[in-house]
C-alpha cells in the first residue's frame, strides 16, 4: 500500500492537483482521502495509524514475518 499511495502523492504533484502544502487533501484510489500533514520541518502522507508489536499481539504476527 505505502507504494500504491506514493504513486498516487506523484501524479497528483505532476499533475498540479499538489503543492504538498500541510492540510492539502487528495484521493488515492482504493485507499481514500488522503491529507498531507506537517512533519518537523517538511511535510507527509500517512497511509495509517502507526502500529504497536507488542506481548499482548506478537504471537498473531509472527508468522506474517
């Protein structure tokens, strides 16, 4: 998915849709809408909210990787 929005962000750059300004919004096709938000010094598109591995759910994923 991170590929599959960052194709989207470009083309919307490319196109002129984008600045990447902080509060602008695009759709990323299956994935939605999408904000750019600001981050330290520059800003980023975040596919989701982060996740946490941790005792309480590792044994779910351990497979996975």
């Amino acid at each position: 998915d991170v590929g599959y929005l960052a194709g989207y962000a470009a083309e919307a750059l490319v196109d002129g849709k984008l600045t990447g300004a902080a509060g602008e919004k695009f759709t990323a096709g299956t994935l939605g809408e999408k904000e750019i938000v600001a981050d330290g010094d520059g800003t980023q598109v975040m596919l989701g909210d982060p996740f946490k591995f941790d005792a309480s759910n590792i044994a779910e994923w351990k497979s996975v990787y």
